[in-house]
C-alpha cells in the first residue's frame, strides 16, 4: 500500500453493500484512507482527492466501490475484479 497523496488506496478489493435509506445524503471516501470507509471522516486532507456526495433517491441497497477505481463512482462497476 503506497502512501503517495496523489494515489487513492485500495482499502477493500470489494464493494461495500449497504442498506440505504431514501433521502440518505452520504459523502463517499473518493481517496482510500478514511477509517469510516466506504465513507468520508476528512483523512482526504492533504491529498488531491474530495469526497463524492450522493443522495440516495430511494431505499435499496448500494454497492458503494471499496477499490476507489470505479470508473462509476461511487458506486462498484467490477473494477476490482481487475486489480
């Protein structure tokens, strides 16, 4: 795992599949280094990244990305299946 701030890390090799509620505003971690992943707890600072804020339009369950290399963020397109 590289520390370089211009990198995003790789935290999970997986989606993070969570239950969400309709109207949920979340701030997904765009760079790799939150502790409160798939989430934003500010570790971004210092890096290039900033969060990604999604408003779920519905209650259903989400595949918010874990790799940080979707090319469909936030949410898991199969990238880390390519790792």
């Amino acid at each position: 795992m590289t520390d370089d701030p211009a990198k995003a890390l790789c935290p999970q090799a997986r989606p993070y599949v969570l239950k969400e509620e309709a109207g949920a505003t979340r701030w997904w971690c765009a760079c790799g280094r939150s502790k409160a992943q798939p989430f934003c707890d500010g570790s971004h600072a210092g890096t290039a990244f900033t969060p990604l804020e999604t408003v779920c339009p519905e209650s259903r369950m989400v595949a918010w990305c874990g790799c940080k290399a979707t090319k469909t963020p936030p949410y898991c397109d199969g990238s880390h299946s390519r790792l």
